[in-house]
C-alpha cells in the first residue's frame, strides 16, 4: 500500500475578513520530503504553513495530517511545529527554553536531561545553554529555535523563511543543520526568498501566486 502523506490538502481555500488569503487544489507532502514554499511576499507562504499547522482556520475543504484531519488529530502537537521567521524564546537561559519544552510534553526530567544534551551536541549550542535567550543573536536564536522543537520530538517542521535577516554566518551555520536534518529524515517545509537556501536543500519547490 502507498505510505499515507504527511500532509494531505485538497480543495482548500482560507479568507482573512472575506478576502482570499489561500488556495490550493491539491498538494501532498511526504516523509523526508524537503519542501520550498517560494513567492513574492504576500502570495500566501506563510498563510499556508500556519494552516498545515493548524494555527488558522476555519477554512473550506481539507488538510489532513497523517492521514487524520487537523482538528483534534492526536499526532499533530506531537510531531510538527511551526518556527516562526523571528522565534520567540522564553524569558531565562537557553537550557531554561530547552526544558521548559519538554515539560510541555511530560517527558521525564532524567530522559529530558539525556535529550537536551544529545540534541545540544548534535546542533552545536552546546556552550549556549548557560546563556540568557535574549541575549542571542538571530542565527543562535534559530538553531535554538530547532532544537527545541526537535528535542521535544517534532519531526515535521514547518519553517517560515529561516535565513532572512541573518549574517553570513548565522546563516551558514543554519544552513548547515537544515541539511544535517534533511539527511536525518526530518520533514521540512519552508518559505524562503533565498534562491540558494532553495536549490541547496529543496527536494520539490511549491511557487505560489497571490495565495495560489
């Protein structure tokens, strides 16, 4: 049988105060798919990764998550996690962020502890999780951002527009753990102006058009 599709959208339009904001007629997205959603601002990207997360709504027709549709579907905290262009960490250290997370998702302090570690040394914050979150740079706040979700337990991210705004290091390094994640066999979908980032780590590019 065919694996069921991560996300599954048919038919579906979404109205901010009567205007169309989003169509789509069709879309399917796989596990381990890399997914670029590009356009000119405006076109609906964003609109449409929110709506995958379900952050907005109520919209006509249907996206289902795992097979199962948005509304109460069981997986979709578990294993998704929208990262905004400009994540918002919360007050305290970065090993603060990190735990507070994995409280969120009752996970055991022992096997948090064991987590945070392993997922501080995979994505090089190590030597962040003593420092104020607030005091990190646009890059650092990213790789934070990630690591989180991931620690957490997320395998699907939806990512919006994840190197706009940062230096040329900043976004080497996030650059640089997009593609370890791709490789690991995270789901990404992201938005993204950055025509490098895109033919670097897309698999397929979804091009949008005032909300289309």
């Amino acid at each position: 049988m065919p694996e069921t599709a991560v996300f599954s959208v048919s038919k579906l339009s979404f109205r901010y105060d009567r205007k169309l904001a989003a169509r789509c007629d069709a879309l399917e997205i796989h596990a381990g798919e890399t997914v670029a959603f590009t356009g000119p601002n405006g076109s609906g990207k964003t609109t449409m990764l929110k709506l995958l997360n379900g952050l907005l709504g109520p919209y006509d027709g249907t996206i289902l998550f795992m097979g199962l549709p948005l509304r109460r579907n069981p997986h979709l905290r578990q294993r998704s996690v929208y990262v905004h262009q400009h994540p918002i960490l919360f007050a305290g250290t970065v090993r603060d962020n990190l735990e507070y997370a994995l409280a969120l998702k009752r996970i055991p302090r022992a096997d948090a502890q064991s987590r945070i570690e392993l997922v501080a040394e995979r994505f090089g914050i190590a030597s962040l999780l003593p420092r104020e979150a607030a005091r990190l740079s646009g890059g650092e706040t990213q790789r934070v951002a990630v690591a989180r979700a991931v620690a957490a337990g997320a395998d699907v991210l939806l990512l919006d527009e994840p190197t706009s705004s940062l230096d040329s290091s900043s976004e080497a390094a996030v650059r640089s753990l997009l593609l370890e994640l791709k490789h690991a066999g995270t789901t990404i979908v992201f938005s993204a102006h950055d025509a490098g980032l895109v033919s670097e780590i897309a698999d397929r590019v979804v091009r949008f058009d005032t909300g289309h």
